[in-house]
C-alpha cells in the first residue's frame, strides 16, 4: 500500500470526507443583517492557476463583485486583466508593495508601484499596501505613509496599509504607534497576522486592537489563530471561537461603515499551500481552498445584508 492508499484508509476515506463536507454546510455565525451597509466582496487569485480571464469568470459565476490581485507591471499583463475586467463586469482592487532589504531602494519601488496603480485606466477600489518592513525603523516606515497619503488625496483613491506579518503594522501595539502618530493613516485589517504574532485572540491588546478597527477601509478575511495565520477549515466546530473572535472585529468595522455610510470592501483571502495546511508526504491539502472563500463570501453576505 502506498502513502497515498494509507492515508486515505487511516482517515475513513470517503465515509470521513461526507462527515467533514455535512458539518461544513451548517453556519452557526448568524445575526441580524443591516439594509445600510455598503458591501462589496472580492476574490483573491492567489492560489488559482488558470487565466486571468477564466479567474474572472470564476469570480463572476460564484458571484462575487470584483477581485483583488498584485499590480501587473507588463503593458501585456494589464491589458488582459483589463480587458477581463470589463468582460465579465468586475471591479478591482490592487496590491502594491516591495521587497527589497534596503529601505531605500524598497522604497522606491513601493512608490513607482503606487503611482502608477493610481494612473491606471481603470480606476481601483483601493490599493492595498504591503508596506515596508517590520525591521525597518519608525522614520523609514514613515516614508510609506507619507507617500500614499499624498497620492490619496490627490487621487481621490484609498489607499491602505496591511497588518500584515513581516511589514511595517506586523504586531498590534506597533501598528497602534503608528496609528496615534498618522491621523491619515488607514488600514486593510488581517488580523489573522496578530493573532499569530500575538500567539492569542488580542485579549491583551484591546486598546490598540480598537484604535486599528476604527481606521479600517477594507478586510482581509482570513481567520488566523494562535498558532497560525489560517485554520485548516473556518467551517470546522473545533475553530468555533476563534470564527466568533474574528466576527466582533469585524461587526465592529461594519459598525463604523454604518455609521459613516462609507462602503466596505472585504476580500475572501483564505490561501492555498502553505498557508493551508497539507497532509505530510503527499503534501494533499487538507480542505478546498476555493470553496473556503466562496463559503466565507456567502456567510459574510448572510451576516451582513439583508
């Protein structure tokens, strides 16, 4: 028997996959949903390994309202996006970021991809930024901000910065620094990069956990713990209070978005291998990446619209 054989026997094989797809189906995360707010879900291609276009396709047949993708840098590469785009009726989101050590040269980089996500002919939703980086000093991250603040106000563009591990708003209180001293700063949420840097649910990190959930524009929901960025599965029972944590940050934003009328933009960012845990040798994936994201689309959408 090979490993592939044993594994699937050693689990229960299909009689086990029915049990996991029949709890999969339940949505305990119920509450009253609201006619005012403004929503807007995005599908991430991250992990999808066909076309631009038959992403889009993908992402208009499940019904989502746009998608969010890096930046292309080709001419090429933005004309098939462009094109796919207006297709299939979608809206967009863009990522921007560098990757460079040295903050100079990081920097630049950032800004020549910012200014010219801002230029494009099919104006964004939002940037998205992956900004800078978790060793670069204050001051040097600084730069960042001050770059997409200007660029928004003469764009009329949101542009928001990611808490995100490894870049410049990796931990709560760090971001909460960050907060109190850029009044124009605001913010893409992925908590799942806190709970994890946190190795907790933020229990102890209310004050700057607040203060970030008042500047959030749009979200990444993915639904970290406190040992990872991404459970194996959000519809599991195991993971029911972790679900419930990542819920009341995100009923607090929606909140906010109440209240200002201002819409909300959330991208279904579940990812695939390695951040989906796999099965050892075989390096199966332990749940359908795909459908995570189209069930936290529908279960977000029954939350949150009437």
């Amino acid at each position: 028997m090979n490993r592939r054989d044993f594994l699937g026997a050693s689990t229960g094989g299909g009689i086990m996959l029915n049990a996991i797809q029949t709890v999969a189906q339940q949505n305990p995360y119920q509450t009253t949903p609201n006619a005012d707010l403004k929503l807007k879900v995005l599908a991430t291609n991250w992990g999808f390994s066909g076309t631009t276009d038959a992403f889009c396709a993908a992402a208009k047949k499940e019904g989502y309202d746009g998608i969010e993708m890096w930046w292309p840098n080709e001419k090429k590469d933005q004309q098939e996006l462009f094109t796919a785009l207006d297709k299939h009726q979608l809206e967009v989101g863009f990522l921007c970021g560098g990757y460079q050590k040295d903050a100079k040269e990081h920097l630049e980089t950032f800004k020549k991809a910012v200014n010219a996500t801002v230029l494009s002919s099919h104006k964004p939703l939002y940037i998205n930024c992956h900004s800078g980086r978790d060793y670069f000093t204050y001051e040097q991250n600084k730069l960042f901000i001050d770059h997409t603040t200007e660029a928004s106000q003469k764009s009329g563009i949101k542009i928001l910065h990611e808490t995100h591990r490894g870049r410049m708003l990796f931990a709560a209180h760090i971001a909460h620094n960050f907060i109190e001293k850029n009044p124009a700063l605001r913010l893409t949420l992925d908590i799942s990069h806190w709970c994890n840097v946190h190795e907790s649910l933020l229990e102890d990190q209310t004050e700057a956990v607040q203060a970030a959930l008042a500047r959030v524009d749009h979200i990444h929901s993915r639904i970290g713990h406190q040992e990872g960025p991404q459970v194996n599965d959000p519809r599991a029972p195991e993971w029911e209070n972790v679900v419930k944590a990542h819920l009341a940050w995100w009923d607090k934003v929606v909140e906010y978005k109440i209240k200002s009328g201002d819409t909300l933009t959330v991208l279904t960012e579940f990812g695939p291998p390695n951040y989906l845990p796999t099965l050892p040798y075989t390096k199966q994936p332990l749940a359908d990446q795909w459908g995570i994201n189209v069930y936290m689309m529908q279960m977000l959408r029954k939350r949150y619209l009437k």
